[in-house]
C-alpha cells in the first residue's frame, strides 16, 4: 500500500487589519486572536497580518491602548484579506486614503469584511453598494435610515 505525501504547505493568507481612532480593542483581537490560535494549532504559519493605519501616525483604541501601524493605507502592501476595525463614529468616518487602497485591493482579488461598526464607513465609501452586509443588533436601525439600498442580514 503506497503512502500518502502530506499535503504541502500554501502560503499564509495575510490580513490587513486597518484601524481607525476609537477602534474597539476587543474586536480587534477578535480578528487577530483566531488567526494566531489557528496557527498555533496548525504547527505552521497559515495566517500572517499587518497592522494599517486609517489616519497617519499613531491609533488610540476605545479603551486607551495606543498602538503604531506598521502600515498607512497609502503605502500598505499587497493583502488577501482586509478587516477594517472602527468605533462608534465610524457612521461619520471619512478616511479616502483608506478607501482608495481597500478599492486597489479589491481589484487585485483581496476580500474585505468589517468588525465594530466599520460596515457604516464601507457603506459610506461606497464599498457595499450591490452586496448584503450583517451588523451588531443595536446598530441596524442607524444603518438602515442612513443606507436604504444596502441589505442587512
């Protein structure tokens, strides 16, 4: 009976977490901290992430922790995947640096996805319109009144 080859290793998936002031600390670890455990149980590097910057220079999150971006959004790397974490102004956010790199990724085959409130800044930008999105209970109304034509699930 012949043996069998373990499958070969693909290369890590990289997520770029973009934060803006006010993100909340514990949504942004709830996109960090699975990738790390799955890595960890993986006994291999199946997920790799970078930290971008919404706003130049350095992020306070909701809770006081200041963190330095290894990245802004104008001179981020090419990412497979980008989470924008964002606070609770995020229905007023206005960042087009950032909106502009999320579109340039888009086309280069990256898939985008939100915590916190960040769904109000892509909607905002434009960047849901033609798809469906999901959103924390508390925050659908908000969302519904100010984005009639985008489907929450």
């Amino acid at each position: 009976m012949a043996t069998r080859e373990p499958p070969k290793p693909t290369e890590p998936l990289t997520f770029a977490v973009l934060v803006f002031p006010g993100f909340p600390m514990m949504a942004f670890s709830s996109v960090i901290e699975p990738l790390r455990a799955a890595n960890v149980l993986a006994k291999r590097q199946c997920y790799r992430w970078i930290i971008v910057g919404g706003t130049k220079g350095a992020v306070e999150a909701s809770n006081g922790v200041v963190i330095q971006p290894g990245f802004y959004a104008e001179d981020a790397p090419k990412v497979d995947r980008i989470v924008v974490c964002s606070g609770g102004d995020a229905d007023h956010l206005v960042a087009e640096d950032a909106a502009h790199w999320i579109r340039k990724s888009l086309r280069n085959g990256a898939h985008i996805g939100a915590v916190a409130d960040a769904a109000f800044f892509l909607a905002r930008a434009g960047l849901l319109d033609g798809h469906a999105c999901t959103l924390h209970w508390t925050s659908q109304a908000a969302f519904t009144e100010a984005f009639p034509n985008i489907e929450l699930r």
